[in-house]
C-alpha cells in the first residue's frame, strides 16, 4: 500500500511539472468542442442525427477531447517512464503496483479531463442530468486512457504511438456520432445486422451520453458494455504490461527475486 | 525480504562468493523474421565475486560488457546458464536509468520504497551519500536539471541507497570531476573494508592498481587478466600519485558553478 501510495504520489508529481500536458488538459476540450459544434451546424438535420447538428457536433468534440486527451496521457504514462521503470521493477517495485500507480494518475486526469471539457459543454448546452453526463464522460476517457497504456505497451515510441491513438479516436469518434452511420451489408456476415459502428469503443459512450444530456436517462442498455469495455481493457493493459516487460524480474536486489 | 540491515552489518568476510554467474549465454536475435542478424553476445561467461573484493571488467565496445551486468542483476535473462546472488545487490546501470521530472529527494524517496527500506533509513542514507559524493545543494533538483555528472552521481547513489553487499557498477565514474572520482574511489574503499564486494564495468581501466582482479570480456567470455600488485592497489588506495593516470578529460573536468543546467 506504501509503494501504490508513494509510486501514485510521485506520479502526480511527475505530471503536474509538465506545463504542456496541463495546457492541453485546460485548452484542448473547449477548442474541440466549439470547433466540433461549428463544423457539423452546417450538416443538414439527418434522420440518425438524435439532435440537432450542432449539438450533436458539440458532444462528438467533448467525448473526442476527453477520450484523446486521456489516451495520450495513457500513452505517455507508460513510454516516458520505461527505463525508470525497468530500474525500479529490478530493486523492487512490483510491476503490477508500478502499472497500477500509472492507471490511477491516468484517472485522475481522465477526471480532469471530463470535467473541463463537462464545463465547457454544460455552458453551450443544456444538460438534462449533468452527473450522469459527466460520468460518461470519465468513462469514456477512462477507455481511452486503458487504449493509450496498452498502445504504449506494445508501440513504446511517442510518434507512432500518437499517430496511432489520433487515427483510432478520430475514426471511432466519427462511427459512433451517428454522422456517418455504416450499417451491416452482405460484405460484413460477422456482424449480422448489427452495425459496424456498435463495436468501436465510443459507441456505448456516445449513446450513454446523448441519453444523458437530451432525456435525462441512464441507458442501461449501453452503461453494462462501456463498463464491459473498461473492465477488458483494464485485463489487456495488465496482460500486455506484462509480457512486455515480463523479462526483467522484479526484487534482484534485495534478494526477493521472483 | 532479507533483513537488510543485518546483512550489512555482519561484516562477512568470508571467501565464498556472494554472487556466482556460470555459463552465460546471450544471443540478440532480429524480431523480424528473415531480416537482420543474430548477435551472439556472451558465449559461456563465468563469474564470482567474493566479498571485500574489487573486480575490473573490461572490454572492447560492443563486446558485450552491459549485457553481462543486465544478466548479473536480473534486467535480462539469459539464454543459457545461471545467476545465483546470495547477497542484496546494488546496480549503477551505464545510462541513468531514473525519472526526469522527480527531483533527487523524491527519487530516493521512490527508490527507498522499492528497496523496503524505511523513511527514516532512507533519509539517514540520502544524507551520508549526498555528503560523500557532494551533492547535498542539489537534492531539490529535477533530474532533469542536473548536469551530466551530477546526475551520474545520484544514478550511484541510487546504488549504495540500501547499502548493498555486492555493488555492480557500469561505468561508474563517467562525468566525474576529479575531486567526485577521487571521493568515489575514497568510497569504495570504505565499502570493501566492510566486506562489500565490487565489480566495476569500464571501456577502460587506467589504474589496474586499484582491482584485486581484473576480467576482460573477449569473444563471449571472461578472461583472468595477470594479477595487480598489491602494494601498487596499496598505494593507490591512499589516492596519491595518480594523477598522471586520471581518467580521461574527466580528471580535470569540472562542475558547472550552479551545477545544474536546464
């Protein structure tokens, strides 16, 4: 509990001395979420639009902003600190704690995060249940936060690694608005007649949180896979940590080597 | 957990080797099937330290002398052969391996955790080493602030933080002003006189009198080198008369004023 506490602590530490990161954490959400609301005003009101275009716009950029902004964070907890790491998991900082300290600063910016960009949105639209808006919000950086550690896991290089999490959330954002629905054809058998689109990671969040906003609702029916999402990240973030790093023991140096 | 403290107050002085390597065998293989080569580093190397002992292992670059140090602490498994340390280790890795945005106190204060070791232990041990290597002034420091041989400093204080029994340095005193590498050898001397064993890694040993023994890594695997005199080792233990065979430029570099630079 000592290390998780100490290791968490200094995290933090560790996150707060970087200017930039804080910068984007403040200016990103209201920057994408007006920019989102301006873009799509001018889209003609489409029968799988469940508001109106600029609303629509404007929680597309606010699930985008928090979802991106956390998998960088994610993706930079785990690439910037590997060698301290490697050193730390040797004298004997147990993996799994070293991952979990960076699981809990990535929460704490996912929260951060949604209640920036929950400000921003709450003071463009009206939120029907403002909790529960910004809940979904955490979640759905919370997924991406679990994105961005298992992309640093396997692609430990900062370029690659953010252009891959750029073109995943910017993708995924797009499928779930319901701006560019892509329902099941013959070509995609897999999916029966479900859509494509209910598959990326953001679709649940989307739906979760345009109930939220425009009826004040809590869709069950969408909270159970978000969860479900966070839950299988969380198991493949620890799984890939560990294979990646599974070489180096931890404890040599004081004799407790496992 | 061993109890640490014990371990380092008992003096052992025995002769039986306190951490033993035997046929180590390393390859670094292409990840990418069909492309690149494999690289077969260590072939069979063999090793022991024995406590109140300093060893020298040296090596032409490349030949694979960090690789035998990741092997001996347990940051790389070998393909074939075994490691057995009956001792807490203490590791000073050639690349400072710590954290940029911590500061020197918080890095300590992490390190510690990892180690076991108690608050009021790790604040005792950061006060004798920050004095013994000079830098107190600086512990309110970002690593990433400091200068290159002031962050080399802590990267071996980090090392002694738990006052090992077996201390396995990679090219410890690169960055060093004279009067740092002097209070290094100063240091290690005190350490072997409490029976701590040492193996020092260098692309260069100037003052073989300094080494009980001297290892030189070739084609794989560790070869005995003549012994050092030890009336020579003697003499150089009082850090007289040697300054014709300083380290490199690094035997009159010196510490920028401030001694951090952004």
């Amino acid at each position: 509990m000592s290390r998780l506490v100490t290791g968490t602590r200094l995290r933090l530490s560790e996150l707060v001395r970087q200017p930039l990161t804080l910068s984007l954490l403040l200016v990103l959400p209201p920057v994408v979420i007006e920019m989102y609301g301006v873009a799509v005003e001018s889209f003609p009101q489409l029968p799988t639009l469940s508001a109106d275009p600029a609303t629509v716009g404007r929680m597309t950029g606010a699930l985008f902003a928090v979802a991106f902004l956390a998998g960088l964070v994610g993706l930079f907890q785990v690439i910037s600190a590997r060698n301290g790491d490697e050193r730390a998991a040797i004298a004997g900082f147990p993996r799994w704690v070293m991952l979990l300290t960076r699981l809990v600063t990535m929460f704490v910016v996912a929260l951060v995060g949604a209640g920036v960009a929950f400000a921003v949105f709450n003071y463009r639209v009206a939120v029907a249940a403002p909790g529960l808006a910004f809940g979904v919000l955490v979640l759905a950086a919370l997924v991406y936060g679990l994105l961005g550690v298992i992309v640093g896991t396997l692609l430990p290089r900062e370029l690659e690694g953010s252009i891959v999490l750029v073109f995943l959330a910017d993708m995924d954002n797009a499928l779930s608005s319901g701006l560019f629905p892509i329902e099941a054809s013959a070509s995609l058998p897999v999916v029966g007649d479900v859509g494509v689109t209910d598959f990326v990671p953001l679709f649940h969040p989307h739906e979760l949180f345009t109930a939220a906003v425009l009826d004040g609702d809590l869709a069950v029916e969408h909270l159970v896979p978000t969860v479900f999402w966070v839950l299988a990240l969380l198991v493949v973030a620890f799984v890939a940590y560990d294979r990646v790093t599974g070489e180096q023991g931890t404890g040599f140096l004081t004799g407790v080597a496992s | 957990m061993p109890n640490i403290e014990d371990e380092s107050e008992n003096g052992d002085t025995s002769s039986s080797p306190v951490l033993r390597a035997s046929g180590l065998e390393k390859t670094y293989r292409s990840k990418i099937p069909f492309v690149g080569r494999s690289v077969a580093v260590l072939t069979g190397a063999d090793i022991e330290l024995r406590p109140g002992e300093i060893v020298g292992i040296v090596g032409a670059n490349g030949s694979g002398k960090s690789t035998l140090m990741k092997l001996l602490v347990g940051a790389l498994q070998p393909d074939a052969g075994s490691v057995s340390r009956d001792a807490t280790v203490g590791w000073c890795p050639q690349e400072t391996l710590l954290y940029d945005r911590l500061t020197v106190r918080e890095t300590f204060d992490l390190f510690g955790e990892a180690y076991g070791m108690t608050d009021q232990r790790v604040e005792r041990r950061r006060g004798e080493l920050a004095d013994q290597l000079d830098f107190e002034r600086f512990l309110d420091y970002r690593i990433d602030h400091l200068s290159g041989g002031n962050r080399q400093k802590v990267n071996l204080a980090i090392a002694l933080l738990h006052d090992p029994d077996v201390l396995l340095l990679d090219e410890p005193y690169t960055g060093f002003d004279w009067e740092t590498y002097l209070a290094f050898w100063t240091l290690t001397e005190s350490l072997v006189e409490g029976g701590t064993a040492i193996a020092i890694i260098s692309h260069l040993i100037s003052e073989r009198e300094r080494f009980d023994r001297i290892l030189e890594l070739k084609d794989g695997r560790l070869h005995e080198q003549a012994e050092p005199p030890q009336q020579a080792r003697s003499a150089a233990h009082d850090g007289e008369a040697l300054e014709s065979e300083a380290p490199e430029s690094e035997a009159v570099a010196s510490e920028p004023p401030t001694g951090g630079e952004a």
